[in-house]
C-alpha cells in the first residue's frame, strides 16, 4: 500500500459541555497541526498516489473555513462538542468529499482510502480513517 501525507494547521476557539471536560468547558483555543495521509494499493501511470499541490492546495481551502474561527458559533456544529476527534471525522468528511468531486484531479479517483489525525500537541492527538 502507498501513501502520501500533506500537513497544514489552524487555530481556533471553542467550549465544551459536560462535567468530563473540566476547565475546558471554558471557552479556549487550541492549535491543530494536521496531517492527511491518501493510500492507494498502486501508482497511477505517473507514478504518483495523488497530487500533491492539488492534496496539499484543497485541505488547505477546508482549514481555512475554520481558522480563526470560534467553533461554537458555526450552526452546523450547533449542540456538538467539537473535540480533536470530531474535528477528525470533519475534515476527513470534506477531503473525501473533494476526493468524489475530482477536486484532487485524475490520479485522487485510484484512492482506496484517507486517515486525517489532527494534533493538539506532541502528547495527543485523534484521527479518523476509512476507505474510499
């Protein structure tokens, strides 16, 4: 299996709700540093898994849609804790969706399947992964 990672990050701001989340139900930032990893089983006949300007190009445009963003005034996260893990599943939501839309060109269509971990720190971080 083949891989390629693209990284970017964001930062933004949210609160949690429930009494698990301890201070952080306060409202705080945080820094993600996120990586995208795009597998494929063969190259394509130019050697490659996807492009990667196109890869790098689209989760950059996505982050951008939150960064510098408070998290709890987007209406689509409304009455959701949105936690490293949720934001996982997000981001990975909207990569495989340009994936679909052929927004990562020609060689994104032989892409059997995405992992996109976010990391708030050199000790944790969360990730969400499937095929395509």
């Amino acid at each position: 299996m083949y891989e390629l990672t693209v990284r970017d990050h964001f930062m933004i701001a949210h609160s949690f709700r429930g009494e698990i989340f301890g201070p952080a139900q306060k409202l705080h930032g945080a820094t993600y540093v996120v990586d995208a990893s795009f597998r494929r089983a063969e190259l394509d006949e130019d050697d490659l898994i996807v492009d990667i300007g196109l890869a790098s190009q689209v989760l950059s445009e996505i982050l951008a849609e939150y960064n510098y963003r408070n998290l709890d005034e987007i209406e689509a996260f409304r009455g959701r804790n949105t936690t490293t893990e949720f934001m996982a599943r997000v981001i990975f939501d909207r990569l495989a969706e340009a994936v679909k839309d052929g927004r990562l060109g020609p060689a994104a269509s032989g892409l059997s399947g995405l992992k996109v971990s976010l990391k708030e720190s050199h000790l944790a971080w969360a990730s969400f992964e499937a095929e395509l």
